[in-house]
C-alpha cells in the first residue's frame, strides 16, 4: 500500500535473499509512478530467483547463493566440484565477510598476491580469479554490482605445461610393447585420433562404425562423488565424429572379437553397458586402472620408451599430425578443441617448427644469388 511520507511516495514489500529467506524492503519515489516502478522491478526480480541487493549482504552469501542456483547443474560436475573448492577453500576465508558491494580491486589484488606468495601455482591462481570474475559478472547481472573489480586485477601469465608427446619411432616401440595388452586398442585409438581418457572410456559400439570407418565422442566416463558415471562430453566441440585410420579400424575389429569371447566366458554375469572399453566383465573401467596399467606398461617396455602419461597420448597424436603437414584446424576438430587458439597455444613448439620449415621453402622459389668468386660483388656478366 502506497503512502505519502515526508514528500516521497512509499511502499514497502517482501524481497528474497541470498540464503533462500525473504526481508521487508522499502521503495521511495518523488511519484507514485516513480515508486510503483521500483516496487514491481523487484517483484520481478524476486520472482525470477534474483536476490535483492542489500547492504548486509557479504561475498561469502552472494558465493553461496551463486554456486548453487548459477553454476549447479549448468556446468560439469568436475567443474562445479572445482569451483566449490576455490570458492571454500580460498575466496570465502580471504575474502568472504567483506560486504559484496564494498569489494574493491585492491582486496582481490591483495588475494592474488598472497596466494602467489603462499606458493599457490599461478594457474591455480588464475583458476581462483576467474571463478571470483565469473561470480562478480553475474552480480552484475542481477543488478546487485555496477561494476566487476575482478575485471580490474590482473593475474600473471601461467606457463603452459610441457607436451610430453612421443616420437613415431616411440609411439611404434609402445605398441610394440602393448602387442599382447588387453588394452592394446586403447592405446592405439588413443594415439591414432587422439580421444580423451574419458571419452575413450564413455565409448559406446552403437557410436562406432567400422564399415564406415568414424567414431562420434558422445558421452564421457567421469568420476562424482566417488562413483563412476557417464557424463556429457567437455564442450560443445568434444561431442564430434572422427574418421578412423585403418590401424585404429583394425584394433577395434581385433578388440570386438575378443571382448565376444570374454562375454561368453563371463556370462550371465556379464554386466553390459555396450562400452567399447570395459572390465573383463563388462563393466566400466577405472581411470586409475587405466593410469596404472598404462605405467605398467611404460615400466615394461623397452629402454626407448618414456614414461608419461596417458594424457599425453592425445599429445602424441596431435603433434605427429601437425608434423605431417595436417592444417591446424583440422587438428582442432579432430581433438575437438573448443576454439583453434587452444590448439596453437598447446602445440606451439610444433607450429613453430613448421614455420621455420615453410620459410625454408621459399628458397625453392627463388633462384639461388649468383656467387661471388673474385669479392668485387656479384657476377652480373663478362669482365670488362
């Protein structure tokens, strides 16, 4: 109910707050018009699930309200596990009991700095900034922030981590060594189109064509609260169809035949999810089995095999495709790498490489200079 107050218009109203519960709010207007247009922005606003803003409201509660009703059920579950953690474990005891408004550039920039110090990775860091920068975005948003003082700090550059990938002659000695490995297929599309541990894991037969020659990534295998389950893949671009070399559409069909007679000795205990990759009973497989029976491997092979990971099979693949000339964005699509710079950026040793190669080539457009042979400069015809 509208009332006239020491020359304003006033009305008071219930608005919903961060942790669920709701507070009388009052609007003020020059005009009736003015304050019945205030009180229905924040009915709406109620409505849609926004918190009002208010001068009590700390990052800690703006924190929790963002991760459960932005970030839940928008993201992965490894994403939102992630964000949770730097949320609780860095932002709310540094940063939690300033007021959201009151939070400057100068707080987050000390954070920074002190999670440096502390010895805390600088992509770690840059992970903790972008999830404060993330939340501070949606504050805006929702209209509680008129400006994101994350936006204002900047954080050091990390380093990209190491491409340990394997040479041909490498990648050829480890199947090699794998020849009689049960997870001989594995490593080898692994290497041959570069799939992830999880895709390659979440890989059903109704998604692979060997007559046609291509597999679709469409589910992946992750771990959630301790469990194993299946998952969308990590991007828009990670749900793709790769053509299949022959090597790999050999693997497969050697791999299908034998997982047909581990199903006939397992019956009818045979627990079947139609994975391409499972136990010796048709369940999924751990991906720390798969760590370990890949470092079993490694271990066993000849001295001309490193130990890395099994991640950096995917590097084998994509670094021997750029080095035979294969366009960089066909690599991307291949790898289905969100956007091209992902792609550059990883395998920057190998590109440059293949710009110095290509600058070499432009000696084959030209004419070698005419040599030199009494030093006065170049022979430019007969001596006078």
């Amino acid at each position: 109910m509208f009332q006239r107050k020491d020359g304003r218009w006033v009305c008071e109203t219930y608005v919903l707050l961060p942790d669920g519960g709701r507070s009388r709010r009052t609007v003020y207007g020059r005009t009736r018009a003015e304050a019945n247009e205030k009180l229905t922005a924040l009915a709406r606003q109620s409505q849609a699930g926004v918190p009002a803003a208010s001068g009590r409201m700390t990052l800690e509660d703006y924190l929790s309200f963002w991760l459960i009703d932005v970030v839940h059920g928008s993201v992965r579950p490894s994403t939102y596990r992630a964000y949770e953690m730097f949320v609780q474990v860095h932002l709310v005891p540094a940063l939690g009991r300033h007021r959201l408004e009151r939070l400057s550039a100068a707080d987050v920039r000390r954070l920074v700095n002190a999670k440096l110090a502390s010895g805390l990775s600088v992509g770690s860091v840059r992970k903790m900034h972008a999830v404060l920068r993330a939340a501070l975005e949606q504050a805006m948003r929702d209209d509680l922030l008129v400006r994101n003082v994350a936006r204002l700090v900047r954080v050091p550059t990390a380093r990209p981590p190491e491409v340990q990938a394997y040479s041909p002659a490498e990648a050829r000695e480890l199947l090699t060594a794998a020849n009689e490995d049960r997870l001989y297929t594995l490593w080898a599309v692994a290497m041959g189109i570069g799939l992830r541990k999880g895709e390659a894991l979440g890989l059903r037969w109704s998604d692979v064509s060997l007559e046609a020659g291509w597999l679709r990534v469409r589910q992946t295998l992750a771990r959630e609260n301790g469990g194993l389950v299946f998952a969308e893949p990590k991007t828009a671009r990670s749900r793709r169809t790769v053509p299949l070399p022959s090597v790999c559409v050999a693997a497969l069909r050697h791999h299908r035949d034998r997982q047909d007679l581990e199903r006939s000795a397992a019956e009818p205990y045979w627990d079947d999810h139609g994975l391409v990759f499972c136990s010796t009973i048709g369940s999924p497989i751990d991906p720390d089995n798969v760590n370990r029976a890949f470092d079993k491997l490694c271990a066993t092979a000849t001295a001309g095999v490193r130990r890395v990971r099994v991640h950096d099979l995917r590097h084998t693949c994509a670094t021997l495709l750029l080095a035979q000339g294969v366009p960089a964005r066909v690599v991307m699509e291949i790898l289905g790498h969100s956007q091209i710079s992902v792609t550059l950026n990883t395998y920057t040793h190998v590109v440059s490489e293949l710009q110095q190669e290509a600058m070499n080539r432009i000696d084959d457009v030209f004419d070698p200079p005419p040599v030199d042979d009494d030093g006065d400069g170049p022979d430019t015809g007969p001596d006078d």
